[in-house]
C-alpha cells in the first residue's frame, strides 16, 4: 500500500509523526479496530488448526524454506 504523507520532524531532524489523508486513517483504523476475520481467512485458519491437530506438516512450509523465499 502505498499512502501519500506528510512527515513531522522533531527539533532534533527525526521523524516524529506523519499527517495522511483521512480516508485512509479510517481505513487503517477499520482494519485494527475490526480485527476480525473474513470468512474466507477464518475457514484458512480452520483448516490450519486441523492440519495441524492431525500432524500434517505437509501443509506447512519449513520455516527455513520461506525465509529463502522472502528473501530474508
């Protein structure tokens, strides 16, 4: 997501806070005060916390493999 902001800076230089358009604060501020899940990302979790019960570690990835992938 790309926001388009204005940033503050302190007496000192440094950043200390960042003005953005309100659209986009309410929308920021829908996701973190929602929180809750989409049906679509509930039945993901669902299915993960099965996987997991049942010990299918097939349906995960190595920890060591995604940091290869995201480059980390």
């Amino acid at each position: 997501m790309n926001i388009i902001h204005q940033t503050v800076l302190g007496n000192d230089g440094n950043p200390e806070a960042v003005i953005i358009p309100w659209d986009v604060f309410l929308e920021i501020q829908n996701l973190v005060d929602d929180g809750e899940p989409t049906p679509e990302e509930l039945e993901a979790i669902n299915e993960a916390e099965a996987d997991r019960k049942a010990g299918n570690t097939d349906a995960f990835t190595d920890l060591e493999d995604l940091k290869v992938e995201l480059s980390l």
